[in-house]
C-alpha cells in the first residue's frame, strides 16, 4: 500500500520538533484500527482478528489489561528490533526483552511506570548496551515512550 499523508490528514500538520520528524510525506507500511467499547470490562478487538478480553488488573477478572498489553507490545516490538539490528551485525538473535509496567497514581492522576531489562548473552555489556541503544532509537513503540520520565531501559547481564 501506497499512501502518503497530507496536511489534511490527521497527522499531517504534527511535527515533532525534537526530532526534526515532519509527517507530511511519511510512507505507511501498515496500518491497523483497535477498538474497544466496553471500557475496562469486556473485550478489546480489531476488526476480523484478535479478540481479547479486557478486564480491570486490581479485579479477580478473567482478561489481559492496558499495562500487560503495552507491557507485550513493548518487549515484542524491543526485541523484533533487536533482532534485526543482531542480524545486521552478524550476531545470531539471541536477545530477551522482560517489560515491567506499574500503575500508579502520581500528582496527574494514574501514570504508568514502564521498565524494560534486556539481556544479550554472549556479548561483552559494552557492545550490548550499544545495540541497545541503536534499537530504543529504532523501535517505533520506545520512540513513542521515550520522552516520559516513567520509562527506563536498562542492559542487565542475568536475570
């Protein structure tokens, strides 16, 4: 699929300073639409696939919650990017990405506190932490964390 968006898109007129982004003439690979109309009990989807039922994490209910499906969504995308960087370095994919989301409530009201601990074995910490650094500058759901002060990454040796 080709498409380009416009500055009468949605996003056509937002432009993210720190990193220079213009998203004017951005190519869209993929695209998808999740909905959910029960709130926090119920079910999540997105139109003919996934189907998960959502419920509220300090409840007894059966079902995922936002912080496990962000938590999965960012240790997945981490490591999908770590693979591929692995990959163009020659490295066999060997990484783990473990993501911890907290829920809080903070002076704003309910935050989360995200924190990913990757673990690369078989490379010195030095060359792992470089990886990961090109991969949390890479990964389309870090970038879109990385300017909260409730997000840490962190390179471990064990877990």
């Amino acid at each position: 699929m080709l498409a380009f968006l416009t500055k009468n898109s949605s996003f056509g007129t937002n432009t993210n300073k720190k990193r220079g982004v213009n998203y004017m003439m951005k190519k869209i690979l993929y695209e998808t639409e999740a909905i959910n109309q029960d709130g926090l009990n119920g079910q999540s989807y997105v139109k003919n696939g996934l189907k998960v039922a959502v419920s509220n994490p300090r409840e007894k209910t059966l079902g995922t919650n936002p912080e496990q499906l962000l938590g999965l969504s960012l240790c997945t995308c981490m490591n999908a990017t770590l693979q591929a960087i692995e990959n163009e370095q020659g490295l066999k994919h060997t990484s783990e990405v473990r993501v911890s989301v907290t829920l809080i409530k903070g002076s704003t009201g309910l935050e989360f506190l995200v924190k990913a601990r990757i673990h690369i074995p078989d490379v010195a910490l030095s060359t792992a932490q470089k990886l990961v650094n090109l991969a949390k500058s890479r990964c389309p759901v870090s970038k879109l964390l990385s300017n909260s002060s409730n997000y840490d990454i962190e390179v471990v040796k064990d877990y």
